[in-house]
C-alpha cells in the first residue's frame, strides 16, 4: 500500500490534508512522478527552458560569469542552444577555490530562501565550499523521497546511516527528506569512525531494516559477518553513496545478508545526481535538477557504451550557479532504460581519475580487480594496488596469515591478467590501510 502523508487537520486523517511545506514538497513529488516518463526530447527541452534562465541571472549577477559566458559569445540575450551551451568553458575546482566570491551571486532572487553553505571535502584536493540557497535544500529533499517512493520503502521500518560528519544518536523519526511529509518509523545514526565490530553490533540492536552507508564499509562489515556467521535478519536493504559500487559488492551483501544494493549518485556541492532504476541496476539521472553531460577527451558528447568526464549544471543553485561543473569523475554512458523512463541512463559509474590506470603507451584504463578473484583471499583482510610509476604496482596488503610465494605469484599473474600489461608488482604488508578523512576508500589508485 502506498504511504498516506501526515494529515495536520484535526479529525481528518484520509485523504490526507498535510502542511504547507509538506504540500509544496508533494506538488514536486507529482511532477516529478510524471516527468521522469517524459521523452529524452521533451526533458532536454525542458531543461534548457530552465539553463536559459540560470545563465542569464548567473551573467547579469556574478563577475565570474559574466567575464567567462561573454568571452564565449554569450550575452545576457542569447537563447543558449544545446550546440552553443557546449562551447561553455568547464567550470574546474580550482576555480571555485580561487574565485568563489566572484562566482556568486549578488543578486539571489528572493523565493530561494535562505543562502546556505554546502562544502566537500575533496579526497585528494582542496576542499571547496559553494553558496546554496533553501530553493536548492527543497530539490534534494525532492530527489531523495524519489529515491524512497522508487525503491517502495516502507517508512515503518527501522532506518540507520553510518557515515561521516554525524553523531550517534537515536532519533524517533527518520529525517526531514521523509518525516516532513510521511508518518516514519525511528532512525539511528552512528560515526563511521566506530569499528567495524561496533558497527555490527549496533546494528542487530537496533534491529535496522534500511542500512545507509558507504561501499568499503559495507564491504567490510558484510565481510565480517560471513566470516563470523553472523546473520542480521532484520536487515532489508543497503543503500550506498560516495563511492564506486561493483557487481562483486551486490552479490557479497546478498551473500552476507541475502539483500540488495541500492545506490545513489551525489555530491556535497551539488546535491542528487543519479539513482538507481527501481528495475535495473543501472542509473536514471536527476535531469529535473541537473543537467548531466559525459564528455569525451575532446569535449564531445559520449555515445551508449562510452565511458566519459561527468560535467554537472545545476540548474537550480542561484546563489552560486554551477555551469558545466568538471566534477572529476567518470561514469560510463547507458541506452535507453526498459523501464520506459526518458531520464538519461548511466550504466556505471566509475570513480574518479586517479582510479584510472596510466598505461605505459600512453592510454589509461579502468582496472577491475576484485576481491573474489585472488586465489588467497581467505588469507587475506583488506588490499589496495597503487601504481607507484607507469609499470609499477604495488599490492598493500592487510593479511591474517603470512602469504606464501606461491600466493604472490598468483595474485601478480591475475593483475598482470586483468590489466593486459606486464607490470611489475611489489608487494607491502601493513598493519591496516588509514582511510582519508572523507572515508572514501579507493582499491586502486595511480599516484603517476
Ligand atoms: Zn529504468
């Protein structure tokens, strides 16, 4: 049955008469309910219906912008087309470092509320810190009761986050995305700085049903969970954000738990970018609030298939506008969903450049190297491949029992296998790999 949102005249429960707020939030949730089945045509129209109007406030209201966009031959009049909107320079982090206050605006139209700061850390990089305004806060939380009504979560059920920048704390409801409209069950939050004991521990407690979390956690503590026989029986399902998502993760957790992943494509500075198809494991984009471009090396648009740069708009951050923002990740380009939806289709995404493998001709690759596939890995805790020069890798290693030659020769025959180039491999055994501060976990990654 479909949820009833929260009645707030007394008396009447069914329909429901919600607030205002709620009402607002709902009128989205219906045009998003019918605009994600438009045509592709119909939303690109649509959407340059809505550039049109952030260019021309970002140009008449941020020196940024008005230098750039003028420089590019476009002036406050000129209806941008999608063949002149790809002749944009790409806005670059180090832009926003440096020039944020000539980025934003002077002049945010009233309606958007209540300017706000969104940072990201960065896993490498600079931190960066944008201007967001309660207009934007409102799509978010749009986007992420989307993801909810698509996956028909049941908002009774015992919901939890382990991740960073949170307290531990139980709350009786679930979080403003969801509580402000819909009746919820309890939520609890934990730091992903507890272990991952802790973690496993705190979540049969609790008996949580909807688990929130990064991807290496997950892997971790589903990991763990076979390894010690523990079951979580109440668990339901896993959502994961901030990190690349493989095959080899969703069927550990349906191994571990016999549950599914559901996974979201977000950033701090721009909000909901992706979600999973409610039917398929690949990605919808968010093309109500984003316009999502993957590029080539050339700058062109990539085809079905083609793996590319992700350039992010938002098309509803007017206080400091995002246009064709070089995110620097990578995600590959899908076809048409069978689900009929028109909302664009990302098959993978792949991570950011630094997971790119640097090829000594010259090329780079995306490596796949999974835990399953060593022929120890009973033996061994947690890996990561770094590769040191342009044929060197080396293979961290978290072991509980020493690995043999024979061990290391087989795990180098498999990567040299799998990255189709003689490498060398050297092999370095730690007591644990420190995780960034972000706690992005990256199992391979190029530091030539
Ligand atoms: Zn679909």
């Amino acid at each position: 049955m479909d949820a009833i949102p929260q009645s707030t005249i007394t008396g009447i429960s069914w329909p429901a008469l919600p607030s205002p707020e709620a009402s607002a939030r709902l009128s989205i949730m219906y045009q998003l309910g019918r605009t994600q089945w438009w045509s592709a045509e119909a939303l690109e129209t649509n959407q340059f219906r809505q550039v049109n109007r952030l260019v021309r406030h970002a140009v008449s209201s941020t020196r940024f912008y008005h230098d750039r966009l003028t420089a590019a031959g476009i002036d406050g009049h000129t209806e941008i087309t999608p063949e002149m909107f790809l002749k944009i320079p790409l806005l670059q982090r180090g832009d926003i470092q440096s020039r944020i206050k000539e980025m934003t605006s002077t002049a945010v139209p009233q309606g958007h509320g209540r300017i706000g700061v969104a940072r990201s850390s960065g896993s490498t990089g600079q931190p960066i810190q944008i201007y967001s305004t309660s207009a934007s806060q409102f799509f978010w939380m749009a986007f992420s009761l989307r993801d909810h009504l698509w996956h028909k979560r049941d908002f009774s059920r015992p919901y939890a986050e382990i991740r960073v920048g949170v307290e531990n704390r139980d709350d009786a409801r679930w979080g403003p995305a969801v509580s402000r409209v819909f009746p919820t069950g309890p939520a609890a939050r934990l730091n992903i700085k507890e272990s991952i004991d802790t973690q496993i521990r705190w979540l049969q407690k609790h008996r949580i049903y909807y688990l929130l979390s990064y991807p290496s956690n997950i892997r971790e503590m589903a990991k763990k969970c076979l390894e010690a026989g523990i079951l979580l029986p109440d668990l339901g399902q896993v959502r994961t954000f901030g990190e690349t998502v493989s095959d080899e993760l969703r069927d550990l957790c349906r191994r571990a738990w016999n549950v599914e992943v559901k996974d979201m494509y977000s950033s701090m500075e721009i909000g909901y970018m992706a979600l999973q198809c409610p039917d398929h494991g690949h990605y919808h984009v968010m093309s109500e609030g984003v316009l999502l471009e993957v590029l080539d090396d050339a700058g062109n648009p990539c085809k079905p298939g083609d793996i590319g740069r992700v350039v992010i708009t938002d098309l509803h951050n007017f206080a400091t506008p995002m246009i064709r923002y070089e995110i620097l990740d990578y995600a590959q380009v899908g076809a048409p969903c069978p689900c009929g939806r028109g909302l664009p289709v990302l098959k993978r995404i792949m991570g950011r450049q630094r997971n790119m493998m640097k090829m000594p001709d010259g090329t780079r690759r995306w490596p796949s190297f999974g835990m399953r596939q060593w022929p120890c890995a009973e033996k061994i805790n947690q890996i990561q491949i770094i590769q040191k020069e342009i044929d060197l890798l080396v293979v961290r290693l978290v072991v509980k029992a020493p690995l043999t030659a024979t061990d290391e020769q087989g795990i180098t025959a498999i990567i040299r296998e799998r990255a189709e180039y003689p490498f060398r491999v050297t092999f370095e055994y730690v007591d644990v790999i420190e995780k960034p501060a972000n706690f992005k976990f990256d199992l391979f990654f190029s530091e030539v």
